[in-house]
C-alpha cells in the first residue's frame, strides 16, 4: 500500500516526554522510515500503536494533522533546493537585462574573386553605409547576447582595359543581414566590449553605373542601371562569420551610445557554380564602423 493510500488513516504524534520535543523533525524521520509504505504502523487497523520510537505514543485523530505534519518537512525540503537553485542563479538573475537600439555607420567592401582567364579585369574595394535595429540581452554584467538586422551595402568596383578604352564599373549591392552573437564586455559607466558569432544574409538588390564597351561599334558608352538577377548563376542567400569590437559610455539610467568597428566574413559565394568547366567563386569581406543608440530596460 502507498502513503497516499492511508491518507485518511494518519495519526498524530502526542510527546509524552518534554513539551518541547521537536514533533515535526520526529515527522520527518518518520517518513524516512516509512518510505512509501505503512508496515511500520503495527498492531492497530487504522493508525497503529506502540509505534517504535521511544517516549511517544500514538492515537488516532483527524486525519489531515499528521498528513500536514508529516508532507510539512518534505515542502520545507523542496523550499531549499529552490532557493538554492535561485542562489546558484542569482548573479545571472542581478544583471539580466534588456536594450534595444539603432545603429548606421559606414561601410568598405572587399570582392575576392578568382579571375582565371579574366587577366584584364582589376577589382577594387567600394564604401556604402549601414542602418538597422539591435535587441541584446545580459545575462551577467560581463556576458550577453545580441541580435540585429541590417540593411548593408556591399559594393565594389572593378576596371577593365581594351584597346586604348578604360572602363570603370561600380556595383552597388542591398544585403539584409541578421547577425546573431555573443557580447563580452568590461568597465563602468564607459566599457569595451567584443561580439562574435555568424550571420545569415539575403541579397536584395544589385545596381551599377560606369562605362562599358560596345564591341561591334567599338565604342565605349555609359551606363547606369539595376541588375537583374539569374537564378541559375546569381546565390542571393549568405552566410558568414562576424566580429566587432568598440566602447559603449551609458551617459544615464537608460540610455547609452556605442562606437562599433566590425568585420563580416562570408564564406558562401555570390555566384553558383553553373558552368561545367569553370569554378567561379567569388566573395565579400565587409568592414563597418557604425555609432549606435540603446536604450536599456
């Protein structure tokens, strides 16, 4: 039979010794005896008597005395294994908190590519500007985690000789990127701080302006237009690693100001391997320095 099947058949513990025995640390021994069983209470149909402790007696009473008194240490139990888990939590739970903000900045792009025969082509890197919305959370003073979403450009140019024609093109490409990362910082009021983590992207849009060549007119011309993309050639979605490093100064109670310098390495090419004989990778390495505003919770 279990305890809770002789719920209704408890007794209560009388001392008959000093007034001041301590009953509910007797009832705690006597569930460690008892278990989860009722062979310890003898020679009584409901209760028992003769119970095998000294100096006590037992007598049946109402039913819910002795189950209150008994289940009364095991709460007490549970009490302290949580308030020792809150304990053990308690610097984590000191520092949470949470900030939101905003951030822009600037840009400089770097376009690795493989050239192979391409001899003639020259790629350089290209500037553009950065905006978007942060969330962080801290679990410690010096430990968090931050997420963003950002519209950043990554452009580049490159320069082409023929014949006596030089032609400069200029590209300028929409990113949606979401970088996901662990913050570590240190200090007071004005702190360092580091993130590092990864970042999936999204190519929204490509653009380019120069001039190019028209070979049966042999005639160079300018051009200024949007790039459509081809599913077959063009990869669209990125993935990469990021890290940064600046100085945050919370100037009050909620509000604090961030100068970040950061690098996004991606390690997805932005053209698909759709030619059967040619490998053409090719890859953006973007540096960032951007000024932010949080507000913290």
């Amino acid at each position: 039979m279990e305890f809770k099947d002789i719920e209704d058949n408890l007794v209560f513990l009388e001392p008959v010794g000093p007034p001041d025995l301590d009953v509910i640390g007797t009832c705690e021994r006597i569930i460690d005896a008892v278990g989860a069983q009722v062979g310890i209470f003898r020679d009584h149909p409901l209760a028992g008597t003769n119970f095998p402790y000294d100096d006590f007696e037992c007598s049946v009473v109402s039913p819910k005395i002795l189950y209150f008194c008994a289940i009364k240490p095991f709460y007490m139990k549970t009490r302290i294994l949580i308030l020792a888990a809150m304990l053990a939590f308690l610097p984590l739970s000191l520092h949470a908190q949470w900030r939101v903000g905003v951030n822009a900045g600037a840009t400089y792009n770097l376009y690795a590519i493989d050239k192979q025969y391409m001899t003639d082509y020259r790629y350089y890197g290209a500037g553009g500007v950065t905006m978007g919305v942060t969330g962080q959370y801290h679990f410690m003073d010096w430990l968090g985690v931050r997420m963003e979403i950002d519209l950043t450009q990554r452009n580049y140019q490159h320069t082409r000789a023929i014949y006596a024609d030089r032609l400069d093109y200029h590209y300028h490409n929409d990113y949606l990127l979401v970088p996901a990362m662990v913050h570590f910082s240190f200090g007071g009021s004005l702190r360092g701080f580091a993130n590092f983590g990864v970042y999936g992207g999204y190519w929204l849009k490509s653009h380019r302006d120069g001039k190019d060549y028209n070979s049966f007119s042999n005639r160079s011309f300018d051009i200024d237009e949007d790039i459509a993309f081809v599913p077959e050639r063009d990869q669209r979605w990125d993935f990469g690693y990021v890290a940064g490093a600046g100085m945050e100064w919370q100037f009050a109670r909620h509000w604090a100001v961030q100068l970040e310098a950061r690098c996004n390495y991606s390690v997805i090419s932005t053209v698909k391997q759709y030619m059967a004989h040619v490998k053409d990778y090719r890859y953006n390495t973007t540096f960032g320095l951007t000024a932010g505003f949080n507000y913290i919770f």
